[in-house]
C-alpha cells in the first residue's frame, strides 16, 4: 500500500479544508506515522474535524499498519470517492490478515474488476492457496479427529467389552455363591425339619411308653369293686347261698382199686362217686 503518499495527499487536503487550526494536528500525524506509532497517527487523523474520503482512507491505512484490522475495514468502508481499486485492495488486505479468505478474495476480484494490477492479482492467488491449503487442512483435521473418534470409540467398546466379561464372572461367582448359599440353607432346613420329625417321633414314642406304662399299672392295681344293682345283688347273694350249700355236704372222692400191678375194673356205668 502506498500508505506516505496517502498521507501527504491527506494532509494536503485538510490545510485546505480546515485550515491553518488544524495544521499543528496535521504535523504530529504525520511525524507519528513516519515514526512508526501509526495508532497515534489514526487518532490525530480521527480528531480532525471532517468527513473526507481521504481523511477516512488514511486514518484506515494507519490502523491497518496499526494492525487494528477492525478499524481499518470500518475507515477503508467509509472512503468511497477515492482510488476505488486501490480501496477494495485495501480492504482485501484487511480480511487476509483476519483470515476471513472469502470476503479478501471477493474484494480483490472487484478490484481487479476495476484495474489489472499485479500486487492485487498476487494477492488474490495468495488469497486462494491459503483457502485450499485451510480447507486441506481442515480436511485433514476432521478426518484425523474421525479416526481418532473411532479409534476411541473402539477403545470404549472393548473396555466396555472386558468390563462386561469381568461382570459375567463376578454374576457367575455371586451366582455359585448364591447356589451354595442355598443349598446350605435348604439342607439346614432339612436337618432342622428331620431333628423335629425325630423329637416329635421319640415324643410321641416316650408318650406311648408312658401311657402302655400306665396301663400296665392300672391292670395291676385290684379293681375297685362296682356299685351293683338291686337285681345284681339279689343274684350274687343267691349264688352265694348256693356256694355255701354247696360247702356243707361232703365233695365226692374218686375211688381207685388198687392191686398188684392192677387197676380195679369199673363198670363203665358206674358213676365216678
């Protein structure tokens, strides 16, 4: 950019236009853009009192050496009415250094549009190779971030592979542990159920013991005799005169003959007394 001419046109143009008031304002502009403190040289431009293209494409080329490519862009926008093609460049230049490559190479092709120039067709193609080699690099940045994606994603999956197999196992352990734990408990139910099967068995046989026992012990006692009834009494005590009638006359003896070595014959109707 042919930035001191700019200037001295510049500074031309506001003696002109504002004159000897703000010719002091003019100088230190200029000294401080020669000095390289271009930031103080776009605010001693911004502080003149006027609205000139000029002023405005100037104070832009100050920022933009400034490297305030913000301001620069909003300056260069309001110079309309100078060297169109050099401003478009110029406002190419701006988005380059913002890295905003579509809007610097729409403004390089307008101003080509204007003027063939070589610093602006240079900067067009430098434009386009830092898009392409944006775009490769993006490319290869998704792409590598893709694999890397899978590459995790794979590392997820077999870990959630391994962490399902130790799971298995520690079921399968939990699992035999629960197994065992029952069968203990069902055989310790089972012994229990046996145990009072058999406390009930040797009950319910110490019970009969006890009950034949007591049986046994009641046959033995003497009976106590029965209350008997008139009738049942009438009938004992006949028989009881009956036995004692009986007790008084002499009981009949069986006679036997007795001989040598013989039995004394007896009639076979004979009665025995």
């Amino acid at each position: 950019m042919k930035s001191i001419v700019s200037i001295l046109m510049v500074l031309y143009f506001v003696q002109v236009e504002a004159g000897v008031t703000d010719f002091q304002t003019i100088n230190k502009a200029k000294k401080a853009y020669e000095a390289k403190e271009y930031a103080k040289s776009a605010t001693l431009l911004e502080s003149i009192d006027t609205n000139s293209p000029q002023k405005s494409y100037d104070t832009g080329n100050a920022y933009y050496k400034a490297k305030k490519y913000d301001e620069a862009i909003k300056a260069y926008k309001n110079a309309k009415g100078v060297n169109e093609a050099r401003r478009l460049h110029n406002l190419g230049n701006a988005h380059f250094q913002k890295k905003e490559l579509d809007k610097a190479i729409k403004y390089y092709e307008d101003a080509l549009k204007l003027k063939a120039d070589e610093e602006t067709k240079f900067n067009l193609e430098l434009a386009k190779k830092e898009k392409k080699r944006k775009e490769e690099k993006q490319e290869k940045k998704d792409k590598d971030k893709k694999k890397q994606d899978k590459k995790e994603q794979e590392k997820k999956e077999n870990k959630k592979k391994d962490q399902d197999k130790k799971n298995d196992k520690k079921d399968d352990k939990q699992k035999d542990k629960d197994k065992k734990q029952k069968k203990q408990k069902q055989k310790e139910q089972d012994d229990k159920k046996k145990d009072g099967e058999k406390k009930k068995s040797d009950s319910k046989e110490k019970e009969q013991k006890d009950k034949d026992k007591k049986s046994d012990n009641d046959t033995n006692k003497p009976q106590k005799p029965q209350k008997m009834s008139k009738e049942e009494k009438l009938k004992e005590q006949e028989l009881q005169r009956l036995l004692k009638k009986m007790g008084q006359k002499k009981m009949p003896v069986m006679m036997y003959q007795m001989g040598e070595n013989k039995k004394t014959k007896r009639s076979e109707d004979a009665n025995p007394w």
